[in-house]
C-alpha cells in the first residue's frame, strides 16, 4: 500500500512516499481503506520534536490519528462491525500505533464508531480528536442546561466543537476571539462571542455575568492563559482545559474553590486503557451529529496524501480556518 513516511523526526523532517505491505490484522481489529484524515496540531508536534515527546512512535513513522473510512476485513472476536461499513476514529499515528496517513490502517474496533450518516467522509475524518476532547471535557465538568459556558479558542480546532456541544446541551454559550473571521465563525455557531484583545475579563465577566462568573470556562488555549480563566470562572466552577504544560500559581483557584479538568484524550491509546469510551463517545457524537446539533468546520484548502507535508504547513501557517484535510484519491 502507499504510505508517508518520516524517516527522522525533526524541524526540517518530510514525508516521504513509499509502498509498505498492507498491516495484518490482530484480534480485536478490523482493517480499513482510508478515505481521508485531518492534521491535529499533537500531529505537528510529534513531527518535529520526536522523542522529546514520550507519546511519539519510533522512526519511521506513520503519522496521523484521525481517519474516516470503509471496513475491508474484520479481525477475530470482533463483533459490532462488518465489511463495508463506513466508519471513523482516532485510531493511531503515536507510540506503537501506526497513522493513517496511508492507504489502509489496522485499527482497534474499540476505538472507532459508525461514522455519522449526515455528512461526508471528509467530514467526519475531522472529528475524532477534537470532539472527543471537547465531549469529555464538557463531562467532567457537568455541563448541563442553563449553565453559563465560555469557551477560550472558541474559532479553534476544539473550541469551535465544544461550544457546539455546549449550546446542544442547552447552556449559555460565549466564546473568545481575536479576529473578525473568528468572532463571525463563533457567532455563526450559536456563542456570543467576545474579542479577547479588546475586552477585559472583568469588563466581559461584569457585562455577561453581572460579575458572577461562568459556572463552566473550557479553555482550549491553557497554558498562561488559565489564570484568564480562573478570573473568569465562578466561585465553585469547573475549568477544563486542554493545555496545562505550564506552572502557575493556584492560589485564586483555590480562594475560589474552583475545580480544573485536565483532558488528554490520547491516554485510551498510549495505555490501552478504556478504549471502548471512545468509541461510545464517538456513537453519540455520530447521533448529534445526525441530529443537526453539531457540524465540523473544515479549511478552504483540502491536500491529497501526496500532499501531507503541505497539510501540516498549512496548519502550523496558523492560516487554517477549521480543521485541514488530507483525502486519499
């Protein structure tokens, strides 16, 4: 089969186009031809710092998680898919799991659900990742209806899902950008939005809240900017993020008696470690999908598998609007 390779990890790696033997299946595992995939930032990350990171597989390397495609053959003990069916996931493309970034990929079934019916596979290859950390983040942080949400990021990869599952759940949704194609995408999404690089926490706090603060702030920007978020968050409120690579002082989350998710979706995968929730996450995401509840934003450039290099320098442009694309031809 085709596949791009990285032979060497490293700022100035590429991929490379090379004809590798089609994977054998193991129990548990069904193969599947790969209709498309989407570039997460993890993606870029692993690229260039290899090994630095303890998640990156060895060289060479498939890269790649995300995937929608067809069931070509099924592995013993599987018994909830069949040959031809149409279905996506986050699946790989770290540690001892090979991308998708080829043509076929061995997938644990766990990890993957029907695709949802309403939508494209090019679409649904952008979901997996960003809305499982969207979904699982909004969980553990009791989301519930008529819960004031902000989201950080609210124009990004996650952000833009979780505030879509916030406004399905029936909270009150507001999110932040700093731009006028980002605020207009927030806006059409259903959040109020609010520019970040113009308004204050306090002044939005005050003006959306009376100065109460948000019962839920999903921060899919973190890092530094999560003591943004313990200003804006209420007393007792949840704070999920995505980003807490970082050192910070947490006197006012604890003044505040704030509770802080981390979320790392990748742990089912590097641990092998209730992979099943992912794909249940993924059947319900599928159902909100179907239902008009939730719709993946995708860039206005779509790259073939030829073309992985360009994808991952299209992301990290920082150009992209929605998710980027890879579709094998």
């Amino acid at each position: 089969m085709k596949a791009m390779i990285i032979t060497k990890f490293g700022e100035n790696s590429v991929f490379e186009k090379q004809e590798i033997a089609v994977p054998e299946l193991k129990t548990g595992e069904v193969l599947i031809k790969i209709a498309a995939s989407s570039v997460n930032t993890v993606d870029t990350m692993i690229r260039k710092m290899g090994k630095e990171l303890p998640l990156s597989p060895e060289e060479p390397a498939i890269l790649g998680m995300d995937f929608a495609g067809t069931i070509e053959s099924v592995g013993e003990d599987v018994v909830n898919f069949s040959v031809g069916d149409e279905v996506y996931g986050c699946v790989g493309g770290l540690a001892d799991l090979p991308g998708t970034l080829a043509e076929y990929v061995a997938a644990d079934s766990k990890l993957i659900a029907k695709k949802p019916k309403a939508i494209s596979m090019v679409e649904a290859a952008a979901i997996p990742l960003v809305r499982i950390t969207a979904y699982e983040g909004l969980m553990r942080a009791g989301i519930s209806s008529g819960k004031n949400v902000l989201v950080h990021g609210g124009s990004g990869g996650v952000g833009h899902i979780a505030l879509q599952l916030a406004k399905y759940f029936g909270a009150k949704v507001f999110a932040t950008g700093g731009g006028v194609k980002q605020m207009a995408l927030i806006e059409e999404l259903g959040a109020t939005a609010i520019n970040y690089k113009t308004e204050s926490v306090e002044s939005y706090v005050e003006k959306y809240t009376n100065g109460a603060g948000f019962e839920i702030v999903y921060d899919s920007v973190g890092a530094g900017n999560l003591i943004n978020s313990f200003n804006a968050a209420a007393l007792n409120g949840n704070i999920a993020t995505t980003v807490s690579l970082c050192e910070l002082n947490l006197s006012l989350a604890h003044f505040k008696g704030l509770s802080l998710h981390v979320v790392f979706m990748l742990i089912p995968m590097l641990h092998n470690y209730k992979r099943a929730d992912h794909g249940d996450i993924l059947k319900k995401i599928a159902s909100i999908v179907d239902e008009g509840g939730l719709r993946p934003v995708l860039d206005s450039q779509i790259f073939s598998l030829e073309e992985a290099g360009k994808a991952h320098a299209r992301l990290e442009s920082g150009q992209a609007m929605g998710k980027v694309i890879i579709e094998n031809s």
